[in-house]
C-alpha cells in the first residue's frame, strides 16, 4: 500500500485537520507500509468561546482611557453626556457584559470591610418644618437605616431640605456635586411639585404610597401582610369582633390585609371598618361613638396614632372596654401591634439605590418596582390575652 492509498482512506475529516502526525513504518522484505494516524479534528471539538469584551477593548476601540470607559457606563455626570451616551452605545454593539463573579467579589470585599467614603447619596426632606419628618420613630428609623447602610457600603447620605432651596437649586447643587442617587421619604402635609425636576440622570427610590410622582422604584411595609398578621394575633388572643379604624388621609394598604383576614377565619362576623376624617371638630367623636354602639367591637386594629385619645374623650378605656392594637407601634399611641422594621426598611432602600446606580438604570422606570419588608407582631399592655 502507498501513502497516497493509505491516506485516501481516510474519511470524513474535512477541511479542519488541526493536525496529523504521522509515522511511517518500512519494512524492506514486503515493501508494505504501516502508517500510523493520529488526527486531531477541531471540527470535532465544540466551539471555544469568544475572549469577553473588556473595558480596555471598547477603550481601543473610542481612542479614550478605560477609566474613561468605566465611568461612562456608571452614568459619571462629569463625564459628558455625548461621551457617555457613545460609550454605552459602542459597548453594546461590542457585546460588553460586566463579570457577575468580579461583582459578587466586590460585594463580598465590601461586606468584610468598611470602604472609605467614595460618593454621595442624597436625601430629600420635603417637609416645610424638616425636624417634624423624624420626629415620626418609623420615618427616624429609615433615616437610620439608610444612613448606617450608605456608610457600609462607601457612600454618605446627604439630608438637603427646601427650607432654604427651591427645587431647581437643589438640582443644580446635586449636578454640581455629581450626587446621582436620590432617596424621597414620604410626604407630610405639603407636598412639593417634583414636576420641575429633570429626573432623567438620577437614580431614585421613594418610601411608601404616599408620592405619586416621580412614580419611582419604592421600599416601604409590607402592609397587606402586616394586616394579615395583625388580625391573626389578636384573634389568637381571643378577641372575635375586631373592627378596624382608619381616616381618609392615611395611604396605606393595612386595610387589604384586614378585609382578606375578616372573611377568611371570621366570615359570620363582619364589621365595617371606620374611617375617620381627622379634622379638627368633634366630627370624628360622634362616628367614633356610632360605630362602637353598632358594631360592640372587642378590639380595635389602627393606622390612627389618634384614636386612643378619641375613645378616651368619649369615655371609652383601653383595654378595659376594648382591645388596641396599632399598626405601627412606634407611633401608632399603642404597644400592642406590628413592629414595621423600618430599619431594614431604610437598609434595603440605599441597597436597591446602589444597585440601580450600579447597574445605569435612572430616570422614571417604566415599569416600577416594589420592595416589601415584612413586620412582625409585638405582644402589649393595650390588647392583653382575653380570658375565655
């Protein structure tokens, strides 16, 4: 056999050989030659996957240093918005995906040490008389949170207020400062036109219901479940005619968990909930009054830091006449109730800010989201265990 004949043979390897070595053995006796193929063929093989994008190749790419790059695709104010807007372009045709197991490194660095103080984070006290929004224990707490999470994670959270500010110096003061993430705590009785804010540039994330507008990414209780939990323990307590007491001003969602409670485990027993109007006036007294004689509830679960003075001025004790529990045991005039959490509330806020920082996301989303922190119930002095 030649080797033309023994390599004709040789079928199916295609134009993609990656190599052949062959050895050649002679023998003089028979003429006969024994070839010995080993044939390595990357058609073979599965295809290697593509080097990643880098930010030193869009960099060749823009002419412009990797630095440049990286901060461009953070959404850097000091960088131009031509430049970052080229930049962000040019990285996804390139294909770039940032290293899911290079940030979750960064992350863990970041949580086994405390980081120098590298940006600013901003939060914006609305109120006409700022001290008043943390004199609420729940709106202190967030404060708290958010503060104490912002220095883990290398930020500082800035309180600015408009005592002293418009609106619009106050978006010149955080361009100037390069300040891209925002944090709004909930609304008093005034609240500002945030309208004439250009939103598009930064981050924001809002505590609770109660603003509309920006309709931004929101952190607050989990009040339909707190409502659930609510109901539960006082029933647990042995109380059976549980009414519930809000007002038309309260933006909350604890009524949904109250409703869906009723008439899962008490359906034979339901009584319409009170809604007060607080203004000033003896106007709410007198419903207070008619809805205790028509409903004869055993306890009473509220939004209403108010109606334990209502039912103490029409002569009604607690617990003595009726249980109280409080929706909010900080400032809810109860110590029976839901323990909101509202220091995780105020850590999870500037978790989700970071994140949105991290990942270029500003402006007003589209599609917003909802971060709920689940409370839990806290046994007190105003709804003891009903004796059976």
């Amino acid at each position: 056999m030649t080797i033309p004949q023994a390599c004709s043979n040789i079928k199916g390897f295609g134009p993609h050989i990656g190599s052949m070595i062959v050895f050649i053995a002679y023998t003089l006796n028979n003429a006969c030659i024994l070839a010995c193929v080993q044939l390595v063929d990357l058609a073979m093989q599965p295809d290697l996957p593509k080097p990643p994008v880098t930010l030193r190749d869009i960099a060749r790419r823009l002419d412009v240093s990797h630095t440049t790059i990286s901060r461009a695709l953070r959404n850097d104010l000091e960088i131009s918005k031509k430049t970052r807007e080229r930049v962000q372009v040019v990285a996804q045709e390139m294909g770039y995906r940032p290293n899911p197991m290079l940030n979750a490194l960064a992350h863990y660095r970041r949580g086994k040490t405390k980081l120098p103080i590298a940006a600013e984070l901003a939060w914006f006290n609305h109120w006409p008389n700022p001290e008043k929004l943390r004199s609420f224990k729940e709106f202190n707490l967030y404060w708290q949170g958010a503060f104490e999470e912002a220095d883990r994670c290398g930020f500082r959270l800035e309180e600015f207020t408009l005592k002293n500010a418009s609106l619009e110096r106050l978006e010149k003061i955080l361009r100037a400062r390069n300040i891209r993430g925002i944090l709004l705590p909930p609304l008093g009785n005034f609240a500002p036109d945030y309208r004439q804010v250009n939103w598009d540039d930064f981050c924001i994330v809002r505590f609770g219901h109660s603003i509309n507008y920006p309709h931004a990414h929101m952190v607050t209780s989990d009040q339909l479940t707190d409502g659930v939990i609510a109901y539960e323990n006082i029933l647990k307590n042995g109380y059976n005619r549980i009414g519930l007491a809000t007002s038309f001003k309260m933006q909350t969602r604890f009524s949904a968990g109250y409703l869906f409670s009723q008439a899962k485990w008490n359906p034979s027993i339901r009584l319409s909930p009170l809604v007060l109007s607080q203004e000033r006036g003896d106007g709410d007294k007198k419903l207070l009054k008619k809805w205790l004689m028509t409903n004869k509830p055993d306890a009473i679960v509220t939004d209403v830091g108010e109606l334990r003075g209502l039912l103490s001025e029409i002569g009604w004790k607690v617990p003595e006449d009726v249980g109280l529990a409080a929706l909010s045991v900080l400032d809810g005039n109860a110590d029976a109730g839901i323990n909101q959490n509202s220091y995780e509330i105020g850590r999870a806020a500037v978790q989700l800010l970071i994140s949105l920082i991290n990942h270029n996301e500003s402006g007003i989303p589209n599609i917003c989201r909802e971060l709920l922190v689940e409370g839990s119930w806290v046994d007190g002095s105003t709804l003891p265990p009903k004796r059976r």
